[in-house]
C-alpha cells in the first residue's frame, strides 16, 4: 500500500514538471531565431510566398496565442502537426519510436549480457590479469567514436562478408529486424558496456573488501551464498541505476547510430526538426522524453526496493 | 533469489521476442512480379532502387518547400504541355503542337487526345484551368514565380490556351518546368488540400503505390501510361539514407541501385569499383559567393572588385571537385551556352595586386571580415577554408562563422551578414531565372546582397520581355557584364552532377537542371 501511493504521488508530480518544461522548450525555440516558413520553402522563397506560409502555419500570430493552442492540444492528447511535413506528430512518433525503442532495449541487452559477467570478474580478480585486461577492454570501447566503429563494421559485415545489412531497416519479420538491428546496436551498446564493466567491477572490487562479506565468510556460509547475497546483489544496486539512466538516455534516440545506419528512428527526427525549426515536432518530444524520463526514474526507484530491504516508501 | 533472477530474465527474453515479432503495422509494399510478365521480363529486374540523402515532404510540386527529393519524385508521376530533351530544345509532351502569337501574348497548345491519368480517369479541359492557375495562385508554393506571368486559362478537352499578362520568351521553357504540369481536379476535391499533398494522381509513366515516411517510397508502373511499352521498369523505390559513407556501402553491397549528389571525395573508391559506374552529367550548378553591400567593408565596389584577385577559383575547383570543378566568371553557367556571357575573364589568384588595389582605395591595413557559412555542407566548409588562406594573403583578415541552417538563413535574409556562400542550379534552359534572383531587390534583396540598381532591374524586365532571342541574349550578356562590374555576386566554380550506380543499370541521364526520367532505366539481371 505504501509502495502505490508513493507511485501515485510521483506520477503526480510529472504533470507540474511538464507544464514547466513546456513552457521552456516553447519559448526557447522561439529565442533561438530561425523562421519555420523560410527554412520550408528553400532558398529560391520570395518574401510573399514566406508570408503568406507564416500565415497558413499560424505563425504570424501572437506567441500567447500560439502557446495557447498547443497547450490546448496537449490536454486534449493531440500533439499537432508537423510544420515541415503537414502529418501528425502522432503519426511521425507511431512511425519511428518503435524503432528507437526495440533498438535501445536491444543496446542495453548486450551490454547488460556482457558487462555483468566481465564486471564481476574483473571485481573478483582486482590487480591480476584478468582485471587489467577487462580494464583495457573498457578503455578501447570507451575510446572509439560510435560513428567510426559504425562504419568499420558495416564495411566489413556489410560489404566485404555480406553477412549483415550496411545500414537500412527492413521490418518484414522478426528476423529481418534482429539482422537490421544488430550491427547498430553492438555499436550503441560499446560506450554503455565499458561504463557498467567499470561500475560492476568497482563495485564488486569494494564491496569484497567490506566487514560483513568477512563476517559472512567468517560464519562458514558457502561462497557462492556470499557471492549471490552479499556481493552480487549490493553492487546492482549502481549497477541499476545507470542502466536506467543511459536507457532513459538512449529512448531520444542516438541521430549517429541512426544516421550512420541509416535507421529511421527518433533521434534523427528531432535533431532534423531542431534544425528545420520544426516546432510542434520538437516540443511534442521534448514533452515525450521529459515524461519517458521521469517514468524510468520511477521504475529505477521501485527496483530499489527489491534489491535493497533498508528502502521503504 | 536465483528463481527470481531467472523468471526475471525469461520475461525480459519473452518481452525481446515479442517485440521484434511484432514489426510494424504498416507493412511496405512489394513488388509482385506477373507471372505472365516472366518470359519478358527476364533479362530484366523488376525494381531499381534509388537511395536519396533525404525524402520527399510532399508529392505536389506546388507544394510548399518543393526541392530536389520531390521534384525527381514528381517527375515520374506528373507530366506538363511540353518538355525538354537533353540538350534543353523543348519537346510535345502532353500537346502534340502549340503556336504562339506575334506579340506573345498568347500560347495555344492542342493536346493529345486518349490521355488519362493512373487511375483511367480522362484528362479533361477543366483540369488544365485547374492545374496551371493553382500553379499561379498558390500563396505558399517555392515555385509559383514560374507561373505569375498567366493571366488566363482556357482549355476544353483538345486544347489549352494561355493569355499572359506581359510577353515572356521564357515561358515556353518555364512551362517544361516540374510544377507546370496537369493534375485531376476531381481527386482534389475528393481528398482535399491538405490530402492532395501526398496523395498524387497524374498521367506519369509512374504512379505512387505505398510511402512509409523515413523509410520507403515505391512508385509502380502507371497502367494507363499513354506510351506503349513504357515504364521499362515496374517499380522504382526510394531509400532514405541520410549519411554519404553509408550510400555508398548500400550501393556496394547492392541494396541500392543508384545514389546521386555524390561528394567528390568517394568518387576515386567508385571508379575503383568495378561493379560501380561513375556518371558525371552536365549541371547548371555554380557556387557563388555573396558580398553585403550595405555594410563595410563590401559596401565599398572597390573593396569587393579587390575580391577578383584575391580568390583563387582554380584552386578551390580543384581542391573540392578534383577533376570535375570548372573555375567560372559569369554569372549564367556555361552549360546554358549562348546565355552564358562567357568573354568575362576569370582573374587568376594575384594577391598583390589585390593589396595594391586595396591601397589605392585606402586600405593600409588587413580588411576585417567575417564569412558566415552553413556548417553542414562540407563544400562550404572547405571553400570556407581556402578562401579565408586565400585572401589573408591578399590584403584581408577573414574570420569564418559556422551556423547552421536556420541561423544563416535568418543572418543573410536579415542582410547581417558581411560574406556568405550559396547555391544556383537553373530549373529553365535560359537566362532570366538566376539574372532575375539575382537583380530582383523586392523579393530577395537582390540575393541577400542588399544592392538596388534601378538601371539593371528596368534592364533585366526588358530582357524578359523581349521577344528576339539575340536581342534576349545580348541583354543578358550585358546584365552579366553588370553583375560582374558590381562585384556584389562572385561566381566561383561549376560542377556537375555526380551519381553513382550499379554496373547494371542502364539509361540513367540526368539533365542539367538536376531532374531525370526514370522511364527509361533498367536493370540487367
């Protein structure tokens, strides 16, 4: 009972949050300059023709006004239209968070599948061989610009093996998704991978040295019984909280990951949006993300107190 | 714990799976190839793939924002009275002859009789009223400079007239433009404006069959295509790929058949493909670099004449085009021959004398300036680079500012800029359209250069309408002769267009203003 009503009340306070966050994100593109009508109708627009599509976009209006319309659209859950493309946002996001999505999710897998092992083990073994050499291992990930490993994979799977897709997105089934999928996420998951190696392995390192893992030791409790509820579970818990931050991160989509492999996602659509000045676009994502965020909070807040008995609500 | 741990990993596997099975709602169209169809088609694919940097907004030219991706799209769906042939002389399209009167006023056009659009429906006289005044008349399209001129429309079943409002020799060209093209009134008033956008109907060799936003555009073959035998290909798809070392990777791995605007830092990998054909067709494209004449220093002509002699155009050709970048001097490209006023000279790089034209004019010390470019393109970037090595030594102290899209549109439309560099490809085979942007102080501050000179626009409206074509001509040349005087607009160097396809592709040109006819292309099996 204590746990729902502290869920409540936190999904509660995301509604004072995102009307704060709608106002800023609304007059912020507006301070930042850049007129929508020009930058749609290209170089060769004549001032009447720039005119006269700042008219029918509504944006020779008053700010106020403009402000008030898409405030009265957010509570009736209507996001707009796209300025630049005359479709709904709704449409735009239907079309494209999948993506983003089953993408994040597949980065955070492999990196979860690769760190949690490596982690712990360079934790087990600190100072010997295979601490260094997973140590190294997260410098070289961490070191290697995404766009560049990117491009080395799709030339050597893509073009000189032919085994996987260079780039492109073919949705036709499960496993047309996973082979499109693949290469962009092991590039997303590097950077994410090397961060939860160190995290798990400081933490595991620490944690080996501390009183009560002795004193478990020390009453004669099984090692793997020590490992498992001692060590394991206490170092998940920074464990848990970056997974979560960097998957909330990775939901507003990498525009390199998905401009390098050609990845019709969300992050491509926003950074395309920022630039063409693309307003509903942009403020109907910034409201998406700011929410997203504010969930994945939530559910971080929650796991807590399955991995942590002293956190209470 | 252990059980704990282990449900939580089945149900986060289960969650994988049942996401990738879902896939999409909206699944893309297929080619499907007839049965019937496989002995001919056998040599031949049944679909080429074109892979574009970006995709089409819409499918109406006359919709706002209309630019490369829509018009090649648009091409293959709509056609117009007339067009043009490779070497730009203009062709019967949808009328089979036309005569214009003495004073050029009036074009009538006869029509092709039997023509549909895709969905069989006839094309009738009411569709062409329809059609080329909308071209007029609508408020928001880029394009609809290209049809003020029409005062009236009349047109039945068999023929088109078309009353100007002043004698333009032009018109015939702009009426092979992309937007001056027949659609069907009676789909419009079915799904509506806002619909009509990206919905086309037209009397193409294609029509539209599926468009799944980001990801894919699929054309098919029109079935009611008045010419027997064409489309050669049933299906052209778009891909969206938005990064150039990728394109390429898709073209070498053959999962696109085609890509164009290439940079020319990949052509020398094409040419060592041999899988791959490097294709480098005739372009009106020049680059050109703007000057502000309402602030210093380049409000001063002697300061941006000091300019010729302080670039080095050959230079930045080579540097950027390699090979395929010619140094210009005048103001209409080359590729427009008679209208292109080719006996201005085009100054070799001399900082000296730059320095010492600088001196003479009053300037003892570097000439600060800032050049203000648009951070995505990598040519302006480069050209941005040269040019500040360049005129360093010549006299200037040049700062370069990178801002993207729509800072440097605000700061050149607002005329806060002092330099800048920019873009023209022709869409007409003549002169008036880039003379006219460039002249034009009401609609575009004579090119974001901020110089109104009454005498060259009442020079430019004559030339326009002027009806003998050497008269025309010797105009133009003298407008150029003007512009070049004036220092306020640079040419720097021509390209052409740079495309790349599969070695089994065939009868891809593309024309020089930048717009191909997918009709003719096939693919080798």
């Amino acid at each position: 009972m204590n746990r729902l009503n502290y869920i409540i009340k936190r999904i509660l306070q995301i509604i004072p949050v995102l009307f704060v966050v709608s106002i800023l994100i609304f007059f912020l593109l507006r301070f930042i300059g850049g007129d929508p009508a020009r930058l749609i109708l290209g170089d060769k627009a004549t001032k009447s023709a720039i005119k006269a599509l700042q008219i029918k976009l509504g944006l020779d209006q008053p700010l106020i006004t403009q402000y008030w319309i898409f405030l009265k659209g957010i509570f009736k859950l209507d996001l707009g239209n796209s300025l630049s493309l005359q479709v709904s946002v709704a449409y735009l996001l239907k079309q494209r968070m999948p993506l983003t999505i089953k993408l994040t999710l597949f980065s955070a897998l492999l990196a979860i599948i690769f760190s949690l092992p490596l982690g712990y083990l360079a934790g087990k073994h600190k100072d010997h061989v295979w601490d260094h050499t997973i140590r190294t291992l997260t410098l070289v990930f961490i070191s290697m610009p995404s766009f560049w490993v990117g491009l080395l994979l799709m030339i050597l799977f893509g073009v000189k093996l032919g085994w996987l897709p260079a780039g492109g997105w073919d949705e036709t089934n499960f496993l047309t998704q996973l082979r499109s999928l693949l290469l962009p996420a092991i590039t997303e998951s590097l950077a994410l991978t090397a961060l939860l190696m160190r995290d798990m392995r400081n933490s595991v390192a620490d944690i080996s040295q501390m009183d009560y893992v002795y004193f478990a030791k020390s009453k004669g409790i099984k090692q793997s019984a020590v490992r498992k509820h001692h060590i394991f579970r206490n170092a998940l818990i920074s464990y848990v909280t970056l997974v979560s931050i960097n998957i909330a991160y990775m939901l507003g989509g990498s525009v390199i990951i998905e401009t390098v492999f050609a990845l019709p996602g969300i992050g491509k659509l926003m950074i395309d949006s920022i630039f063409n000045r693309d307003y509903q676009v942009v403020q109907s994502l910034v409201l998406l993300f700011a929410g997203l965020v504010m969930l994945v909070n939530l559910i971080t807040d929650i796991l807590y107190s399955f991995l942590d008995p002293r956190v209470s609500y | 714990m252990k059980k704990k741990f282990l449900i939580v990993a089945l149900l986060l596997i289960v969650a994988s799976i049942s996401i990738f099975a879902n896939g999409s709602t909206e699944k893309p169209a297929v080619a499907k190839t007839d049965s019937s169809e496989a002995t001919s088609a056998m040599s031949y694919a049944d679909e080429i793939i074109v892979g574009d940097l970006s995709e089409p907004k819409y499918l109406d030219p006359n919709a706002p924002g209309v630019g490369g991706s829509e018009i090649n799209v648009c091409q293959q769906i709509y056609e117009g009275l007339v067009k043009t042939d490779k070497d730009g002389i203009i062709l019967p399209c949808l009328a089979s002859d036309w005569t214009i009167s003495d004073d050029g006023m009036v074009y009538t056009f006869n029509l092709v009789p039997g023509v549909t659009f895709s969905d069989g429906t006839p094309v009738t006289g009411e569709d062409w009223e329809w059609s080329l005044l909308r071209a007029r008349d609508y408020e928001a399209s880029s394009y609809r400079f290209i049809a003020e001129n029409i005062d009236t429309v009349e047109a039945t079943d068999s023929q088109v007239v078309i009353t100007l409002k002043q004698a333009a020799a032009p018109f015939i060209y702009d009426l092979a433009n992309f937007n001056m093209v027949v659609g069907c009134k009676k789909h419009w008033e079915a799904v509506g404006d806002s619909n009509y956008l990206t919905d086309p109907i037209g009397t193409g060799p294609y029509m539209l069959e599926s468009w799944d936003r980001g990801k894919s555009l699929v054309l098919t073959a029109n079935p009611n295509f008045r010419e027997e035998g064409y489309p050669l290909t049933k299906n052209i798809k778009y891909l969206m790929v938005a990064d150039d070392n990728t394109r390429f990777m898709q073209l070498q791995s053959g999962q696109l058949d085609i890509i164009g605007d290439i940079p020319f830092s990949i052509v020398p990998m094409i040419k060592a493909d041999k899988d791959l054909v490097l294709d480098m067709f005739d372009s009106t494209k020049i680059r050109y670099l703007i000057l502000n004449t309402t602030k210093a220093p380049f409000d001063d002509p002697a300061v941006r004449k000091a300019m010729y002699y302080a670039i080095d155009k050959k230079e930045l050709a080579q540097a950027i085009t390699g090979v395929y970048g010619n140094p210009v001097s005048a103001l209409v490209s080359p590729t427009q021959g008679k209208w292109s006023n080719n006996s201005l000279e085009v100054t070799p790089y001399q900082p000296e004398k730059a320095k010492e034209a600088l001196k003479a004019a009053g300037y003892d010390k570097p000439i600060k300036f800032t050049l203000s470019v648009f951070s995505g393109s990598k040519v302006y970037e480069q050209m941005a680079t040269l040019i500040q090595s360049q005129v360093n030594k010549a006299g200037f102290d040049c700062d370069i500012e990178l801002l993207e899209s729509a800072a440097i549109d605000d700061k050149y439309t607002s005329l806060s800029h002092q330099a800048t560099i920019l873009m023209w490809i022709d869409d007409i085979r003549d002169a008036s359209e880039v003379c006219g942007w460039t002249v034009d102080y009401d609609q575009c501050d004579a090119w974001y250069t901020g110089l109104r000179d009454q005498a060259l626009e009442d020079l430019n409206n004559a030339a326009f309408k002027e009806l003998d074509e050497e008269k025309r001509v010797q105009m133009y040349q003298e407008i150029q002769q003007q512009v070049y005087d004036n220092a306020n607009v640079i040419p720097m160097f021509s390209t052409g267009f740079a495309y790349a396809s599969s070695s089994k592709i065939k009868g891809l040109y593309v024309s020089p203003f930048g717009v191909y006819e997918s009709k003719n292309w096939q693919k080798v099996k």
